[in-house]
C-alpha cells in the first residue's frame, strides 16, 4: 500500500520541506520505515496476532514506486482580472500546481528543491507502492482536476473486472483526463463525475460545498461495492479505500474497507502536530527547542493534517480515524462521520 500526508489551513502557510523533509519521520522517510500508533487494540477478545498480520498486509514498506506532490498557490489568479466584462473569471482562487517522479524522494534534486522553496497553505503529497499497473509518473498521485486534487491508498479490488463499466458512469472530460492505468485515477475520475454532475471541465473549476464533496465520495464507494456485487457476486473481495479531495479550502477523507471486521490501511489526523512542522516556531517535531524561532506557540493559525502516518513521534498530537469514517474540514472544524454502510458490502478475504 502507498503513504500519503496532506496539510490544510485557511491562515498559516507551512514550508513544503519542514513538512515533507525534514520531519524525522517525514512523508520522505516513510518509504522504508513506520511508525503506526493506536493500530493495536488491546483488548484480550481480539487476537493480538491476527491484528498485526492485518496491520503488515495493509501497511507494507517499500513504497519505493513514485511520488507526487500538489501544492496550492494563488499564482495563476494572480494573473487574471477578477471580474472581466461583468462575469466572473472562473480562475479565480487557488489552484494546485503539481511534481511527480519515479525517483525515491530523498534522492530527487527537483523535489529537494521545491520543498526548500515553496510555501502553501494546502498541499497533498503520496509515495506510492504498485501493485498490478505501471510505475510511470502518470500513475502517481495526486490526480488533479482543474482545483480538486485526489489520492488513494488502498485498492480496488478486482478492478480490471469492473474497469470498463465503471469507465461509462464517468463522463467525457473526465475520462479523456485520465493519463494513467490505476484503479485510483480512475475512483478520481468518478468522484469528479459525481462532484460537478457529469457537467464536465468547466465544472472542474467550481468550488462546492463541504456536504457536496462528502456526497460525491459516499457515492464513489457505493458504486464500486454495487459494481462488485453485480459482477463477482459472492466471489468479491473487499477493498481499501483511504481517499482525500481537496480544493485548496476544504478537504474530504475517508478510511474505509468492507470486510466485518478487518482494518483498512492506516489514516491518522492531528489539528495541534503543525506547530511542531513550522521552523517559525519554538519546538521542533523531534521535541527538541528551536532557537531561531520567530513566533509563540499560541500565534499559530488553525490547521488540519491527515496522514497515512504521523510525521512526528509525538502519539498524544495524532488521532486514528476510525475504520469506515468521513473526515470533513471547512477551514474551521473538523467533522467525522460514518460511511452509510450496507452489511451486504462485507466481502471475504481469502488470505
């Protein structure tokens, strides 16, 4: 399975390499290492054992195939007019630019420097382990769409076997933007199908309200589920479907999988850890004092990060989402909501 970390705040701007690079366990450093918190439920009913097979299957290391990077920035609406012959320019606000590359992260010279240089206030960032498609730049994520950025971690499974009927329900734009051969380019595909109602491109460039986000992503996995009930029957295994859009204001995840009692892939959130991944402030995310500080604890802006891991050893400042949970983000609070779940989702997994 992949990593993926995602940051989001409606006022403090975090630099790309503290929150990427320099962490001692860093988005970067996640390609060979965990650190998996919480995971483990100590209660003498659940087999210690099993959870741990459950844990390493889900959680693999050597996320060695790709990494992809979007950051949003204001530039391109820098550039335009705001209101140009009485109508509203659609490229108003902010837009995510995007670096994608085969190369391991810490080992790319372009990423390095980016990350040193670029500052944002939304940014989404994966390192990705293949399982059945290419490792190509194309198949790394985030996938954008005009301002809404997505990634997965997880799998569809058995996709090649719903490939061609979930490929209908995405309308024209969507399906001609995707480049890649995944099962995640394509859940991106359908969830933007869904956002803008099929309305195509110039939809893309609309922002939507939280609850719309939320609806087109429940939708999402409702119809990969449907798609694998009428196509495989009993014979349909379960998914993992850690998913997260954004549109650079708002953001939407979900940690799912539809087997009874099995964990999806790992998904932690903090709204306190961004203090501790901005070298303007006091404390380091290692624990250790910051002598070049330039501000208080206490002037740092609200902020959201969710993560496949946390970026900083400090267990108290991360919060596992629960299995089959929304998480919402508005800027201003963060909301957590149960899948709608049907109990004929629950697939068997043969191993």
């Amino acid at each position: 399975m992949c990593r993926w970390f995602a940051y989001i705040s409606d006022s403090e701007p975090c630099l790309l390499e503290d929150v990427l690079i320099s962490p001692n366990h860093s988005l970067s450093k996640q390609v060979h290492d965990h650190y998996l918190p919480k995971l483990i439920h100590h209660d003498s009913a659940v087999n210690v054992r099993d959870q741990q097979k459950q844990i390493d299957a889900r959680n693999v290391l050597y996320n060695i195939d790709g990494l992809g990077i979007a950051w949003y920035t204001s530039a391109k609406s820098d550039f335009h007019s705001p209101n140009f012959g009485g109508t509203v320019v659609i490229n108003e606000g902010l837009r995510p630019a995007m670096y994608k590359t085969i190369q391991p992260p810490l080992n790319d010279f372009n990423f390095r420097s980016i990350c040193a240089n670029t500052s944002t206030r939304c940014c989404f960032a994966h390192i990705r382990a293949a399982s059945a498609t290419a490792i190509a730049s194309v198949n790394n994520h985030p996938f954008i769409f005009g301002r809404h950025a997505f990634m997965h971690n997880g799998v569809v499974s058995d996709f090649v076997r719903i490939q061609r009927q979930l490929s209908q329900l995405v309308d024209d734009d969507a399906f001609a933007n995707i480049q890649g051969s995944t099962d995640s380019e394509h859940l991106a595909a359908l969830y933007i199908t869904f956002l803008t109602g099929g309305k195509g491109r110039a939809a893309w460039e609309a922002s939507y309200e939280l609850h719309e986000m939320h609806d087109a992503m429940q939708k999402t996995i409702d119809v990969v589920v449907k798609l694998q009930n009428d196509s495989l029957g009993q014979k349909k295994r379960p998914n993992s479907l850690n998913l997260a859009t954004a549109d650079g204001k708002k953001l939407v995840t979900v940690r799912f999988r539809n087997h009874q009692t099995e964990e999806p892939p790992s998904l932690y959130y903090s709204t306190t850890a961004g203090v501790t991944l901005n070298r303007k402030y006091p404390e380091r995310s290692d624990g250790s004092k910051n002598p070049a500080a330039m501000k208080r604890e206490e002037e740092h802006g609200g902020h959201l990060i969710v993560a496949s891991e946390p970026s900083t050893y400090k267990a108290s400042d991360w919060t596992l989402i629960k299995r089959n949970h929304f998480l919402m983000y508005d800027g201003a609070k963060v909301e957590l909501e149960p899948v709608k779940y049907a109990d004929s989702w629950n697939a068997d997994d043969p191993q």
